[in-house]
C-alpha cells in the first residue's frame, strides 16, 4: 500500500462545497450513519454473548433452557 506524508498531500488542492451543500449532504446520510453504528454496536453485543455462551453450550457446562433465562435477564 503505497503511503505518504501530511506535507505531500498539503500539495493536492481539494474542492470544498459551499456549507449549505455540505450541510444538505449531512442529513442526506446521517441517518444511514446512524445505522450502521448502531449494526456495530448491535453486532459487538452479540459476538460477546456468542463468545461467552458457546464454549459452555458445547461443553454442557450449560443448557439451552439456562442461556434463555439469561438472554432474557439481559434483555430486561
């Protein structure tokens, strides 16, 4: 991957829109924005309660029955 410096890039001029454009385009996406940061977090919780719960549901350390009663404590 080819990299550069702060002072290389300083060289390249970049088209600003006007701040109206700008702010029209804000809340154009912002709502997908929130989306996905939401799916992250959303995805995040359930990778850790994937993480927690597997390795004792295949051990038997833990029955279905028992993950449902703490899925829905958690829940509450």
């Amino acid at each position: 991957m080819p990299r550069t410096s702060w002072g290389e890039m300083a060289r390249y001029t970049v088209v600003m829109p006007p701040e109206t454009v700008a702010e029209a385009f804000t809340q154009q996406i912002r709502p997908a924005v929130d989306r996905i940061l939401a799916s992250i977090h959303e995805f995040r919780t359930l990778a850790a309660l994937r993480d927690a719960l597997l390795p004792k549901l295949i051990s038997g350390g833990l029955r279905i029955s028992d993950a449902n009663a703490i899925l829905a404590r958690a829940d509450a």
